[in-house]
C-alpha cells in the first residue's frame, strides 16, 4: 500500500501541474469542484496482534484529499486511524465491515507529508480486504 499511496499522490500532484492553477477550484452551486477522483480496491495483511501499519511520505504540494475508506472482510470490529504531517485524517473506533470513514488530509506545500494508516481489528493473521475513494 505504500507504493500506491506515493504513486497515487505523483499522478495527482503531476495532473494538478498540468491544469491551469487560476479558477481551478472554482465554485459550482456552493460546492467546490472535484478536479480528479478514484477508487482503489486493497489488501492489508493483519499480524498476529490483528495490527496493519503503513506509512509513506510523498510530496503533496499543499492539496487536500477527500477520502473514503471502507473495510470490506474479514467481518470484525476495527479501529482505523489515518493521519497526515499537514493535517486532517481522523480516529475511527468500532468500525464494522462496510461502514464508511471519510476526512480530508492536507499535504505540506513545500516538502514531503507524513502519512499514516494503521488498522487493528479483533482477528488475527487475515488478509483483510478495503476499497478507498479518493477526490482532490
């Protein structure tokens, strides 16, 4: 998961580049457009102590992402937290399968953000299996 997550935030952050900065994050009916969006299905292997951590630090340049996750098996009661060095993310408590987590994480404009996912869940030694949905 962290080479995905530090080749999602490349693709985001080289697309933003690639646009024109000026009315980019226009508004529309109240409600601030999304420039990009998608949906990634993952795996994360749970340890014996029922704990799946990662962490990456990619370059963010100052963007916020709206994220969704959901934790799709094994059936079990998670606590989910994600975080970022910029801000955002959040403390999940007793999450169930096919419940929805959203936040928004900020990036550092000028240097690499911290990011973290760390999962534990009262089953041990499982692949677990999640979806994220994410838009800038």
């Amino acid at each position: 998961m962290k080479d995905y997550i530090e080749q999602l935030f490349k693709f985001l952050i080289s697309n933003i580049n690639n646009e024109n900065l000026d009315g980019l994050f226009g508004r529309r009916r109240g409600r601030r457009r999304s420039l990009m969006s998608g949906t990634k299905d993952i795996s994360f292997n749970l340890d014996k102590k029922g704990v799946y951590d990662v962490e990456a630090e990619p370059f963010g340049a100052g963007i916020s992402v709206n994220y969704e996750f959901v934790v799709n098996d094994p059936n079990a009661n998670y606590d989910i937290t994600i975080y970022s060095s910029g801000g955002g993310g959040g403390e999940y408590k007793k999450i169930q399968v096919g419940q929805k987590v959203k936040g928004v994480l900020q990036t550092n404009k000028s240097s690499k953000t911290k990011l973290k996912i760390m999962i534990k869940a009262d089953k041990a030694d499982v692949v677990g299996h999640a979806t994220i949905h994410y838009s800038v």
